[in-house]
C-alpha cells in the first residue's frame, strides 16, 4: 500500500499530519523486518542450492565412475556419459539461477535497506528532535508575562526560529517519505522480476537439454522393454539348468575327467589333486594340476605361473601307491628316481588321472618328433609337521582350559575395575581380567595402553598364559589404585553407566591418578633390594639343573690318542638336541636343495657355510654321544688340561651406584631378578619399555630379563612395546644374549617376535655363528628353520605362505616346553668367546 503525505498538511503540523506520520513510520518499520527475513531466506535458498549442486556434483562423479567401469558394455558406458554429461549442464544451469538470485535478491534488496530505509530513519530522528523543540517554543512563549517585555521579545524570537527549522525538516522528512514510498514499488518489482526471469532461463535451458537428450532416451526405452524380455528368458533358461543339475546323479561325476589330447586350449587334462610335500615333513598341498605340452604342472593361484612337476612325460611311469595311510595315491616316477605323490579324492578320480597320465605318454612317444612349448619353470616348495602322521599338534590353550587357569588366581574372578563377577576379557599386557563393557573401553585407549583378549573365543599361547597367572587383578590393582581411597575416589560397581566407568578408566591407567609415586629413597632401597634379589636368584641352584655326570667319550684313531683323550674328558657333557640326526639332516636337505633358494644363500656364504657346518657335525653324531665327541674327533690333537675352567658368561650382571634413581632403573633391575609385581610397578610409575642403561653398556630391561633367564618377563616386556631388536654397546641384541646363555626358549620367543637373526655384533657375529660356535644343536636349529623359512617366503612372494605350517609347528612345541618344561631345554654351558 503508498501512503503520500501532503507537502501543505505537513506545514499545518495537524493531526491529520500526525496521524500519517504515524501511519507510514510503522508501515516502514513493518517493510524493514520483511526484507530483512526475505533475505535472509534467499541466502539460506542460496547456501541450500550450493550445497545440492556439491551433492548433485558427486552423484554425476559416481555415474562417471560406474561408465568407466563399463567399458566392456558399450550401450551402458556410451549412455551414462551422456546422462553425466546432461546432469553437469543442468548443475551448471543450477549455479547461474543461483548467482542470480544473490544478484537480484539478496545484494539489490540489501541495498535499499541499507540505504534508503538508512536515509528514511535518519530524518525521522531529526523530525522527532525539532518536533519536540518547536514544542518546547510554544510552551515557553505562552508563558511569557505581559509586563516583562525582554522575556516577551525572547520567547518570540526562539519561537520564529524553531518554527523556521521545523518547516524545513518537515518538508525533508515529508520528500524522504514520498521518495521511499516510491522506490520501494520499483525496487522490490525489479529484484523479483529479475530472479523470476532467471527461473524461466533456467527452465528454458533445462528443457532444450532434455529435448536434445529424448531420441536417446526414447531409443534406450525400447532397448530396455527387450533387455527385459531377454532377462526374463535368461532367468526361465538357468533356472531350467539348475533344475536339470538338480536332479542328476552326482555320484558318477568322477568319470567326466576325460583325457583330450586335441583340446582347444592345449590342457588334456585338469583338476585339483593332493600333492605331497619332498621335504622331510611330507606336507600334502591342495593344488590344481594339468596336463599339457606332455608336462604334468599344477597352480596354486590362476595367475600364478604354473609351476613344471614332470618336464617330459615319455621319460615317466605313473602307478598306484597302497602302501601309505592316504587313500587314492598314485605316485609319477621320473628316470632321476624322482617322484612326485598325489591324492584324488576318490578311486574314479584316481583311475582317470592314472589313465590320463598314461594316455599321454603314449601321445608323447607318437608326438615326439615335436617337443612342444616348455612352460616357465618354476620350484616347487611346501610346507610339513613335525608329526609324522601330518595331524597339527595343538599346544595352545583355547576356551575354558585358558579361562579357568587364568579365574583361578585370586582376585580375577570378578573385573578388575568395575567388579563384574564372571568376567570373559582380559588385558594381556597389563595381566588383568576384565568384564565385556570394561574390555570396550580398554579398547578405545589404544594397545599402548591396553591389549585386550577374549578369555574364550582368542588361542592363548603358554607363555602368555603364564604371564596373566604371574600378576593379576590384586597386583594391579595395588599399583593402579594406591591412592584411591586417599583420594576419595568411588570405584565404579557392576551396572553403573558407561560414561562414569570410562571416566574411571583413563583416570586409573591414562592419567595415572591414583598412583603412588615413590619418594627418591624409596625407589633407592626398591633398586637396592632387587638387585640383590638378582644375586640371589644367579647364584640358586634354580637358576641352573644340576649337572650330569660326563658320559665315558668314545675315542676316535688318531696319531696322538692321549692328547684326544685329554681333550675329551676335559669338555663336559651336554644335551643332545632334541631332533634326531636323521631328522636333521632331512630338515636342512630339504631346505639346501631348494632351487629357489640356492641364488639367495650363495649371497650369504658365510652365515651358510657355518650353518652348513653345524647341519654336518650335528646330523653326523650319533645320538648316544656327546656333542664334545664330535668337537674332539674334528679338533686337530693338541695338549689340553685334563679340566677345562669354568666358561664365562657373555657379561657378569654386577650393581653398582648409579648417578641417578628413576624408574627406568627399577624396571631394569626388577627384568633381571624376574619380579614383574616390580616391573608393572616401574612402568606405572612411567618407566620407559626400552629404558637404556648408558652406565652399563646401555643394556636394556629386555636384555636383562634375558640375563634374568624368565620367558614370562621377556613376553612381559615385549607385550608393553619392548623393542625385540636393540642393541647394547657391544652391538648385541636380545637374541645375542639369549643364545650366549642358551637361553632357547627365549630365543623361540623373540624369532616369533620378530628379531632381526642376521644382526652382527661388533665382531661381525651373528647368533647363529655364537650357537654353532657354542654347539647348542637347538638353538642352531631353529636359526636355520626361521632363516630359511623367510628365504622361502622371500623367494616366493610377499603373499606365499610356504614353510609357515613347518616353521609355525616346530616354534609351538619349543613354547610348549620352554613355558611347561624348560628344563628340558636348559643348556649347561654358556657360550664363552674365549673357548678353543
């Protein structure tokens, strides 16, 4: 609605004037608001529009992803790159309705607001003021007494000056009013009918680009009503088939392998057969085998190249095998009395392959005039059981066995911070039991803080079974929870919510809260003490198995039979390996004859001659002697003593005063005298895992717990991020130190942790020189087992898994005894540099 004022009622100051005044001051104040939300809207419409055009941008990004990934249908790719092509345009056409509505909506009608209502409300206070003065005027002047003419002339003059001023801002405010009253009309018509213009350019554009776009749709339309049918046909046909397949005897489809010599594909024959490992394990491998170019080769991936069994078929005999446990055996026998063992998975299967074989010998003699194509060779390789019987041997604890050990200690049979009865979960590097909602949120703080594993569904290992068994919720919970009670804190009970247990939780083991921190002479005295518990413990008969008398040595000839002798009853007895000889030399033939990794050991000569060397002297003596016989008939005769002097360990553990008490040190000591109620005390107090000790060789807790001889505090170390590879001064790692000491347990744990067996000391030797030096024939195996092993895995790819079964087999039962009966494994020499 236009309100005008009258330029001539304005001058009256009536109350007509005023009225309107009135009137058009809130119609303006009304008009205000409106704008203001109107633009406000257009700039939510915008923000809406640019934020669908980025949604819309993506979709039309994933059609162009699904045309590319149609190359090979070329109606479908042709057709969504052109759908993709018209959506872009259209966001394209979304884009400019929108930069035109910013343009005639929200800048254009912002401007008038900003200006013209600006202006408008600028006048009104200027009317207002001089409104209130001319008021002011007329009181005053009708005040004035008769008798005081100065008083009269006064007021007279002030009232012609006001009234002067009020009629020249009346007339201004008056102009303002009819200019915005005006305007408004145009601007407001001009902003909308802008942004309507541009809805019809949009529509317009829109339906072009469709109309452009309709002969392919109408045309894919009538391709899509006969794709349809021919689904639809399609869909009857193979549910037709399947029927059909239903309802056939599948127990005669063995006999469907048929021998092809003029198949298209070059292959006779195909199927999936059992293969029997060459290595001393026999390990039987599902592989797919062929017979092709007269070759019998096999794959374990299709994109594997295949690898050659038999080279040439005319050089071979193929015959039933029934003198083995396995049922359908039969065995290719080539001239270098080389066989290869497989396994059908019935008698038909068998028949068809024995006759296929032969089949194509004959083929071969008729054909072989021309020898064919050679496919790339390739060795094979696979992977074997300690078990002569192939049946895994399961040393692992799983379910109950592992839940009831672990709930057995006291303290574990409710969680360890909330107090749920029954708990299934447990923290494994910090040795607590825990319930389902804990276990979450132990999670949620990251394994450096929390390793969580489900008492009943994860495969426990021995060694960490014993380590849950060595602390406990009541350990724990005597660090963790020291000050609790001091501090007033309330330890959360079964039940309560969720965000207070967590809270509880980062308190207790993130920010450490409720430790106790130990005073300077109080983590002294803990350093003392337990590097006096170490002595103890080194010098105990626990520490060590009482020695056996030495066997009686068998003399070999030789020119100086009493030198021999001398030699011989001065070394003293020790263990025979745990592996026979023949079954040693089994082992490392098998490895040593693989043509995958003859190229990889010949680089590393030295460390292969050696471990060649310690193969010979171990599979070469008998099992009723010692290994010194073996030492003494391959030493050239020289006088010896008739009793050799104790041999020195790698470096006697001496205490000494440090420079300073923290605890890092405590958790060195503690690692050595075997104490892990010490060591989680240490690192709750924030004692680095791999701490170094700069005042002893810069020896680390792990090499410690080696010195210590406890399997538990090296897994203890290594489950809190203990780095299985860092060295001390003397460039000795903990696997050195382990097989100095014939430790060899802890060296089967740290070859599954990981440890580098290839790192030299600073006299370029590497653990498996030290074990063949020291003639420790366990240690020295498994070196050689996980050496080759990942020459293997090497050799054949990053994602092969030969030698894992083998490698995986032996290591468990070594964890088994190292955890259950380490004395089995106690070596009674330690190695010493300094021995002839």
């Amino acid at each position: 609605m236009k309100i005008t004022v009258d330029f001539e009622e304005c001058l009256k100051d009536s109350p007509r004037f005023r009225a309107t005044i009135e009137e058009v001051e809130g119609d303006v104040c009304e008009l205000e608001s409106k704008l203001d939300k109107l633009v406000k809207l257009c700039i939510g419409m915008i923000d809406a529009g640019k934020a669908y055009n980025a949604a819309n941008k993506q979709f039309v990004s994933g059609i162009r992803e699904l045309a590319q990934q149609s190359t090979k249908d070329e109606v479908i790719e042709s057709s969504l790159t052109k759908f993709a092509e018209s959506l872009q345009e259209m966001i394209n056409y979304h884009t400019i309705l929108f930069d035109q509505a910013q343009r005639s909506i929200k800048t254009q009608l912002q401007t008038f607001v900003k200006d013209d209502l600006r202006k408008f409300k600028e006048a009104k206070k200027q009317f207002d003021k001089v409104s209130e003065e001319k008021e002011a005027a007329l009181i005053k002047n009708a005040q004035a007494p008769r008798n005081k003419q100065h008083e009269v002339e006064e007021a007279t003059n002030i009232l012609t000056a006001t009234r002067k001023c009020f009629r020249h801002i009346v007339l201004d405010y008056v102009l303002q009013i009819n200019v915005l009253q005006s305007k408004r009309r145009s601007e407001i018509l001009k902003s909308m009918l802008s942004f309507m213009y541009a809805h019809l350019t949009f529509f317009h554009q829109g339906y072009d680009l469709f109309s452009e776009l309709q002969p392919l749709m109408k045309l894919l339309g009538g391709q899509l009503d006969q794709l349809v049918v021919d689904a639809a046909k399609e869909k009857r046909d193979m549910e037709q088939k399947h029927s059909t397949i239903q309802q056939k005897d599948f127990s005669n489809d063995d006999t469907k392998l048929e021998y092809n010599v003029d198949a298209d594909n070059g292959i006779a024959m195909e199927g999936y057969l059992f293969k029997r490992a060459s290595n001393a394990f026999k390990t039987w491998n599902r592989r797919w085998f062929s017979i092709q170019n007269n070759q019998l080769v096999y794959q374990k991936k299709f994109k594997d190249n295949p690898t050659v069994v038999v080279e040439d078929l005319r050089l071979c005999t193929v015959k039933h095998c029934e003198d083995i446990e396995r049922r359908f055996c039969f065995e290719v026998v080539s001239p270098t009395n080389r066989s290869c063992m497989m396994q059908a998975d019935s008698e038909k299967l068998r028949q068809a392959w024995i006759k296929a074989v032969q089949n194509s010998i004959a083929t071969a003699f008729r054909d072989k005039g021309d020898d064919g194509e050679k496919l790339d060779r390739k060795s094979s390789t696979s992977t074997g059981s300690l078990d002569s019987g192939g049946e895994p041997k399961e040393r692992s604890l799983k379910g109950e066995s592992a839940l009831q050990k672990v709930l057995a200690i006291p303290g574990n049979a409710c969680c360890c911070d909330c107090g749920q009865p029954d708990p299934r979960w447990a923290s494994i590097n910090l040795g607590i039991t825990l319930c389902i909602q804990c276990s979450g949120i132990h999670r949620s703080l990251g394994v450096h803080f929390s390793k969580v594993r489900s008492l009943t569904l994860d495969t426990w290992e021995p060694e960490l079974l014993k380590l849950m068994c060595e602390l406990g919720n009541g350990v724990i919970n005597q660090i963790y929870e020291a000050r609790r009670e001091e501090l007033g804190a309330r330890k959360p009970h079964p039940g309560d919510p969720r965000h207070e247990v967590e809270a509880y939780i980062k308190a207790k083991y993130v920010d450490r809260r409720f430790v106790r921190r130990p005073s300077d002479e109080e983590l002294r005295n803990k350093v003392v003490s337990l590097s006096k518990q170490e002595k103890r413990l080194s010098s105990s008969s626990e520490h060590l198995p009482p020695r056996p008398p030495p066997p009686t040595p068998k003399l070999r000839p030789a020119s100086n039979a009493s030198g021999q002798s001398a030699v011989a009853s001065g070394l003293e007895a020790r263990r025979d390996s745990l592996f026979c000889p023949d079954e040693l030399d089994s082992l490392f033939s098998y490895f040593d004859n693989s043509s995958k990794l003859r190229s990889i050991k010949s680089a590393d000569s030295g460390i292969q001659n050696s471990a060649d060397g310690s193969r010979e002297m171990l599979a070469n003596t008998p099992s009723n002697n010692s290994l010194a016989d073996a030492e003494a008939a391959e030493s050239p005769p020289m006088a010896m003593p008739a009793t050799l002097p104790p041999p020195s360990p790698c470096k006697e553990v001496v205490f000494y005063e440090p420079k300073e008490y923290s605890p890092g040190l405590q958790l060195y000591w503690a690692s050595c005298a075997r104490s892990l109620p010490d060591m989680a005390e240490a690192l709750a107090h924030g004692a680095e895992v791999n701490w170094v000790n700069t005042e002893d060789d810069k020896r680390t807790p792990l090499i410690m717990a080696v010195q210590g001889g406890s399997l538990v505090t090296c897994e203890f170390l290594l489950q809190n991020a203990a780095n299985v590879n860092q060295q001390d001064a003397q460039g000795r790692g903990p696997l050195h130190h382990a097989t100095m000491l014939g430790h060899t347990g802890q060296v089967c744990l740290f070859l599954k942790r990981g440890a580098n067996q290839n790192a030299a000391d600073i006299d370029e030797k590497t653990p498996l020189t030290i074990a063949v030096e020291a003639a420790n024939a366990d240690i020295v195996t498994l070196l050689r087992l996980a050496k080759m092993n990942e020459e293997m895995r090497e050799a054949e790819g990053p994602y092969s898994q030969s030698g894992d079964e083998t490698y995986q087999d032996i290591f468990q039962d070594f964890t088994h005894m190292a955890s259950n009966d380490p004395d089995k494994l106690n070596r009674y020499q330690q190695y010493d540099p300094q021995r002839p």
